[in-house]
C-alpha cells in the first residue's frame, strides 16, 4: 500500500496526539539503528492458515506475508489493486464481480508463479474447511468462483455491494494450491505467500521473524528492514519489554495507564493516535440452556450497565462508551441502546426481570480472554451487575486466545467479552459478521428481519443510501440484543526515535503496515 510521504533529514516528523489533538512535532533523530526491528503486541495469531482465524493478531501477519486481490490504501475508503490488476462488478446486478491477476507474483521467494487456479482454491478452501474459527461468514453471499485465464470471477448469491472490501481483507489472502490442503488447515508451522514478507521463522506465542521479499510486487512499497514480532502473553510484559528496550515498536496493547500517560516530553518515544473504530462487547449465548437465553435477561443486563466507569476506571479514559454496533466515526452510526437505556438503572433492570416472570439473583457464566485490562473489566461488570442484587457473576478466565475462541464457539459461557477491529470501513462490517447468521461471534443467534436488512444494506452501491436501513437494523438489535456494545477505542502506536514509518503502521483498520518501519 503507497502513500505520499516525505523522508526526513536530520529531524524526524512525528504525529503526536495530546488533549485529544494531532499535531505534528519535531523530534531529534536516533543513531540509525541495524538488524531487523523487533514489534511487540499482545495479539496471538490464533492460525498461520489463513482458511482458520479471524482474528486481529493473525490478520496482522497475513497482511505482510500474503496478499489479496485488492487492499485498502492508509486514510483511505476504497479497495484497490493489489494482487490484482483489475476488479470490477460485471453488469449493474452486483452479483457477478471480476478481477485479472496480476502477472509477475510468484509464491515465495520467486518461487512458482501466481495462477487464477490459486486465487479459486483460496475462496474455495474457506468455505470447504469452515472453521469454527474462519472467515468463512465474512463470504455468506459468495456462491461460486471460476478461474480462467488470469480472469477469477465471483458468483454471488445476492447483491453485495461489500464483497469489493471484504475481498481486501486478510480472509482473501491467496494461498499455493500445491502446499496448502484443500480440506484442511496448513499445520506445518510455514507460510507461504507473495506478500511484502518472508516468513522465516515462527514460534507460536513467541515470535515472527520476517525477512523483505524480494519478488514481492503489489500495491505496498517493497520492505527494506527485516522485523521480528515478539507476542506477550498481556500488557504488563508488553510494556515491561518497552521499558528495558527489548522492543523498538509496541502496538495493541500496552497497559491503559501507560496509554493514558502519554504526553511529548517523554524520553526515547513517539506515539501515534488512529483510528477510533476499534469496539469490544459482551456477546450473549442465546443457545437453549443458556442463562442469557430469554431476552428479558440480556435487556436487564444492558440497563444495569455503567459503560462510563468502565470508561473511567479500568481505562482511565482511554476508550468512549459505545451506544451502537456500529462506532462513531462510520456512516451509519445511530445510538439506540442509549436511546432505551440512557443512564444505569438498577429499578429498570428489576421490572424487566420480574415482568418476565424470572427469578433472581440470575446466575451467569462471563468468559473471558486474560490479554490486556480485560480481565479488569470483566471484573467491574461483575460488581456492576452484582451491586443491583440481580445478578451473580462468575467470570472464567482464559488465558489462551484459541483456547478461548474454541470455548465461546462451543458455548461454554454464557455470555463473553471479545474485542472487534473493523475488517474493512463500512457498517456492513460492524453488523453482520456480528449478528447474521452464522456469525463469527457463534453465540446461535439469528434472527429473519435482521437477515433481511443484512441483505438490503448489501444491494446498495452508494452507501449513503444503506443509511435507514443501517439505523434500522441496529434499532432491532438493540431490542433482541445477542450482544451489548461497551466501548469503542482508538489505536495506539508506540516507537523508538531511531525507527519511521510508526504513523503508517496501523490506522485501526486491522492492517498491519510492518514494511513501512525502516531505521532512520
């Protein structure tokens, strides 16, 4: 992905947000710096297979190890060329779309060429395999795929004027058909794409070392530095790597206190505020035997809750309440669970509970993912919920990401907090990976009007016009509520003064730019 920038000499800019601002600073540069740049994060890559995650913290790597159709430029809203020379719908139907490959990428470190018979076997894998896991309900509408030629044309069951985006995202990356099982998950440890990156070497939970392709063509500027991300099992490591400079780049997530802390006059540090999309949720498991399964429960639970001490006190102001599935800052966005629940109301909470005939204290099973402060807001919605005398709370920890995601897709709790980055800027992606059906979220919901305005939405192609039905779908869910907004969030981007490129690494659209970091 290219953008217009400008190399510094003997001074480096920075964008450096304070008081809620940007503006750009003058920082003195480093000594110039050697070997690969060492990137911390606490997201876990869940599947170097690309058919078996979707996730943040594996569709980061895939970004720089593979490669899509098309991708999506920094600051930008509209998919592009990328593996692809070409895309476009085919007629005014927006059922049938078309793109030409490409004709110098190659797999590796120009190793076999790239054919249209790769692209096919990658959509098809996903849909074969469906994972638990996988991206495969990003593709609900995705009938068919035919290769011929250099030509890869896609049949879809509806209009969808999303599938452009969706087709820009980690779950389209293309994959070797001689490697990668056509039935299965990849489970030798490798990778194998024509991306920006090699993927030398990989210990799961540990590290990543990734070396520039050389044979790379596409839409990003070639890579000149080698990185090496490092993966903490939370923030406390994380920023305890930062601290004795174990680490030249920290991202998603150091603690909420350090973020919170962040002003120009500290030593040895640039930072980088983006982004704003990134939401979090309880999902509730409306499955039968679930204490969450009649709504009465999800509606109480959703009155009692104080997103703005959550805010306060385990985010120290950090993140802002969320009222909608879609955030603010995306068209679209309307705020109907502050429209029915404007203010924490514990009296509110008791009469639906009682007008639904339901005995308390309601006994519920939180799960939880250990990364970051989230155990700490698992903890205060306990206190929360419990302080109303109508709840009780047992909160489940694990420490584990695929551990956890199996656990909720098996329904092992009755209702799970879980984070969601936007795979692509448009509120098609906030509402129906979340509540369609078979959604990634595998909590059993779904529900005909919902699916409906799914689809409406999806035949829009100017997106203005999907607005109504946007503001009306997130009214329905709010009624039903299979999950409840909490917060929205922007993205933070830590770095040392030695390294560039922090300010296009990641503008919270879940693409990890790992080729634009270089030493000054």
């Amino acid at each position: 992905m290219g953008s217009a920038r400008t190399k510094a000499i003997g001074a480096a800019l920075v964008l450096a947000a304070a008081g809620g601002v940007a503006a750009w600073q003058l920082l003195p540069l480093g000594e110039g710096g050697h070997g690969a740049i060492r990137v911390g994060t606490t997201d876990a890559v869940s599947a170097l297979d690309p058919a078996g995650a979707y996730d943040a913290g594996s569709w980061a790597l895939y970004s720089n190890v593979f490669q899509s159709l098309l991708t999506i430029k920094p600051g930008s809203d509209t998919p592009v060329p990328d593996a692809a020379s070409s895309c476009a719908f085919v007629g005014q139907k927006l059922t049938t779309y078309r793109c030409d490959l490409r004709s110098d990428l190659a797999f590796g470190d120009g190793g076999r060429p790239v054919t249209a018979e790769d692209v096919k076997f990658s959509f098809d894998r996903i849909k074969q395999i469906n994972s638990d896991q996988g991206p495969a309900p990003l593709f609900n509408t995705l009938e068919s795929v035919k290769a011929e030629g250099r030509t890869v044309t896609f049949n879809l069951t509806a209009p969808d004027a999303t599938f452009p985006f969706k087709i820009a995202t980690g779950a389209a990356s293309i994959v070797d058909k001689d490697r990668y099982p056509a039935k299965a998950l990849r489970a030798d440890g490798k990778a194998d794409g024509t991306g920006p990156f090699l993927l030398t070497g990989y210990k799961a939970g540990k590290t990543a070392e990734l070396k520039p392709n050389p044979a790379y063509h596409g839409q990003a500027k070639p890579a000149k530095t080698a990185v090496t991300v490092r993966y903490y099992k939370d923030s406390a490591q994380l920023d305890q790597a930062w601290r004795d400079h174990q680490i030249e780049v920290a991202h998603r997530d150091m603690p909420p206190t350090v973020l919170a802390g962040l002003n120009p006059g500290l030593k040895d540090t640039r930072y980088q505020t983006s982004g704003g999309t990134e939401t979090r949720h309880i999902v509730f498991n409306v499955r039968p035997g679930s204490a969450v399964q009649k709504p009465a429960v999800r509606q109480a639970m959703a009155a009692a809750l104080d997103r703005s001490k959550i805010a306060a006190d385990v985010y120290k102001g950090t993140v802002t309440p969320l009222y909608s599935l879609v955030p603010a800052g995306i068209a679209g966005h309307s705020t109907p669970f502050f429209d029915t629940y404007p203010a924490p109301n514990g009296t509110v909470a008791r009469k639906l509970l009682s007008d639904a005939g339901i005995a308390t204290p309601v006994s519920v099973t939180l799960g939880v993912n250990t990364r970051g402060a989230n155990l700490a807001e698992a903890e205060e919605i306990k206190r929360q919920l419990e302080s109303t005398g109508l709840f009780q709370l047992n909160v489940k920890p694990v420490e584990v990401w695929g551990d956890f995601q199996k656990a909720y897709a098996a329904g092992e709790f009755d209702a799970y907090t879980i984070g969601w980055i936007a795979d692509f800027p448009d509120a098609d992606n906030f509402l129906a990976p979340l509540v369609g059906k078979d959604s990634s979220m595998n909590n059993g919901f779904s529900d005909k009007t919902v699916e409906d305005l799914i689809t409406r939405t999806q035949s829009f192609q100017d997106r203005g016009e999907a607005s109504n039905d946007f503001h009306e779908l997130q009214r329905v869910v709010s009624q039903q509520i299979p999950l409840l907004p909490i917060w929205q969030k922007k993205d933070y981007v830590l770095s040392r003064e030695a390294v560039s490129g922090l300010q296009y690494l990641s503008d919270g659209t879940g693409v990890w730019r790992l080729w634009e970091l270089d030493w000054l």
